[in-house]
C-alpha cells in the first residue's frame, strides 16, 4: 500500500485494527511507517510481515509531516483482496 502521491509533501500511515480511537493512537496499531517509500513518502508492503485478517475491519491513518500541511495525496492499494469503503473525514480537532 503507497500511502501518498501528489503534492501534500512528507507523510505517515498509520493502520490500525478495531476498535480505533483517535484519541488513542498507540493503541491497537498494526502497522506503521514513516519514510520508506521513496522520497521520504509512507509505503506498507509485504516485505514489512503486516499480516490483516479477513472479516476484520482495518482503519488507515495518513498524516502529512509536518503538521499543518496542505496538499493533494492518493492512497494506493496493489492487492487485488482489499476490499476498500471509504469513509470521508469533514475535519478533526484534538486539543
């Protein structure tokens, strides 16, 4: 999975299994990257042994770096089992 292309700049991807909180994010994270994709973008592949069970619902997490960046991002996804239902996000604050 490339989390990022287009012009938002440097990023993250977070994967997390449920239930997910915003409010907790070290908790129940399966995947993490920061960077090794190339030129400094967020990549998850095989080779990183992130294993995601069928039937269980998977929340992706992109955050641009530094925060406070704007830009244009797609997420990619190579394999032909991934079934994806986007969900889109109006806005979040946390404080």
């Amino acid at each position: 999975m490339t989390a990022f292309q287009g012009t938002a700049g440097n990023s993250t991807i977070q994967v997390y299994c449920d239930p997910f909180d915003p409010l907790q994010p070290l908790n129940n994270v399966v995947a993490y990257d920061d960077d090794d994709g190339l030129n400094a973008l967020s990549i998850i592949t095989a080779a990183d042994g992130v294993t995601l069970q069928p039937g269980q619902t998977y929340y992706l997490v992109f955050s641009p770096f530094p925060p406070g960046e704007v830009g244009d991002f797609t997420i990619a996804f190579t394999s032909a089992t991934v079934q994806v239902v986007p969900v889109e996000l109006q806005g979040l604050t946390v404080e």
